[in-house]
C-alpha cells in the first residue's frame, strides 16, 4: 500500500504466494475493483488527502467464498502507480493476486470489513486539518447538514493504537460504530463507504468539515445543529446506510 509515514512503514509477517492457475484463467481478476481502487488512491493524493506515500485504500472482493481485499502496496509512489500496486489478499494478508505487500494498515481495513458488513471500500488518510483535530482528541460535533446525511452524527477519535496492529483496528471500529468516518488519535482519518468513490467522498468531506469546524474554533465559536435538526439528518443517514446494506454496525449514533 502505499502506506503511513513513519512507524507506517514497520513491517510484519506475511506470508505471500503466488496466483494459482485457477485464480488467474479468466484473465486478471478483480481488475475492474483493482483499477477503482487505484483511481481513487490517485485522486487522494491528487488532491492533498496525503503526502509522498502515506495513507491507503482498498475495496471488499470476493472469490465466491470468502471475503478478500484488494488494497493499495505498501510504500508505493501514487503518481507512478499501476494496476499490479493494488494487490489482492486475505484477512491475515496472506496474497491472491499480486506480488507486493499490502499496506501495513491492512488489518485496519480488515477489522472494518468484518465489523460492518455493508461497507465495500475504506481510504485512510493523512488530511491536514482531520489530523490536527486528530492529534488534538477533539472530535467533530454535529455541524453541517449535508455531512450528518453522508458521515453520521459526528467524527468521533479512536483511542491511539500503535500504526499497523490489529488494536488500531479494535479502536477504530470501536470509535467508527455506524458512521462512515472516524478520526485516528495522533494519525489521521478514515472514510468508508458502498464503493472506493463513497469512501473518497467521506474523506474529501471529513477534511472540509474538520477545517470549518477548527475556523469557527478560532473565530470562538463553531455551534451546532439544532437538536431537531440532527435527529431528522440522523434518520435521513440511517436510511441511506440501510439502503446500503449497512445497518447493523458495531455500536450505535448516540
Ligand atoms: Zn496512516
């Protein structure tokens, strides 16, 4: 994957193997997810969400059994990346297709995977402002309408887990519940959705909210929602997720 900065990088067992015949006879599996995942990790650094390599994506893929992930390689120039830099593994990271190793966030996008059924793509990013509320464990209370709809009530901070372990995974499921965003504690910010392009839209929306809301800090006020507001705006996002397929979430909006 192209991967976090820093202790991102850390490696991990992994144990890699081929594409067996089977996997590969009908051509280049999973190509169209593979190129959706590319496409989206390339407008995320097109459009600042992340720096040199940091940050990655991935989209849910199935081989008719089980769940698997196709998810950016680690440590990889977005700028130059190609079809084969988004690889295809299991839960444990152990390769389908591909020859480089995923992102070292991989167990991150698992967890999320396995927490909520209805999500298909994750992008984790390493947004200025989403990040400076991040380092700051300050969540991000019910302010704009349109982004209650799209990422839920609010953006809540995973308690810190070290980069590239499954706890970083336990925290942000934990902090995400229901919503389709969540900030990471001295880290970044995660966006998930149906598709690579819903996740890249909550990331896209994740980082114009926290700037507004650290603006309107400065100014000395950022207010929120009418209370009636929120709860229509909450029912309004619980039935966009429930036509998603994505009810069930661990935890709740409160
Ligand atoms: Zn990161």
């Amino acid at each position: 994957m192209a991967t976090c900065v820093g202790p991102c990088y850390s490696s991990r067992p992994m144990v890699m193997r081929k594409a067996t015949a089977k996997e590969t006879s009908s051509g280049t599996p999973w190509l169209a997810q593979r190129r959706a995942v590319l496409d989206a990790a390339q407008a995320m650094h097109a459009e600042g969400l992340v720096v040199e390599t940091s940050g990655n994506v991935s989209a849910r893929v199935t081989d008719g059994t089980r769940d698997l992930i196709a998810i950016t390689a680690s440590g990889t120039r977005y700028d130059t990346m190609t079809d084969d830099d988004v690889v295809v593994v299991d839960h444990e990271g152990e390769s389908v297709i591909g020859d480089a190793l995923p992102s070292t966030e991989l167990l991150t996008h698992a967890a999320i995977y396995r927490a909520r059924p209805g999500v298909g793509a994750v992008m984790h990013t390493h947004s200025t402002y989403a990040s400076a509320l991040a380092v700051a464990g300050i969540a991000i209370p019910s302010l704009i309408d349109e982004m209650i709809i799209v990422l839920g009530d609010s953006v809540r901070v995973a308690d810190y887990a070290f980069p590239s372990t499954a706890e970083l995974g336990e925290s942000a499921v934990a902090a995400l519940g229901e919503r389709n965003s969540v900030l990471l504690k001295n880290h970044g910010f995660v966006g998930v959705g149906r598709s690579v392009g819903d996740a890249l839209k909550a990331c896209r929306l994740g980082e114009q909210l926290a700037k507004i809301f650290v603006l309107a800090r400065l100014m000395g006020n950022a207010d929120k929602l009418p209370a009636s507001a929120i709860e229509v705006e909450v029912e309004l996002f619980r039935m966009r997720q429930s036509v998603n397929g994505d009810g069930a979430g661990a935890g709740a909006v409160e």
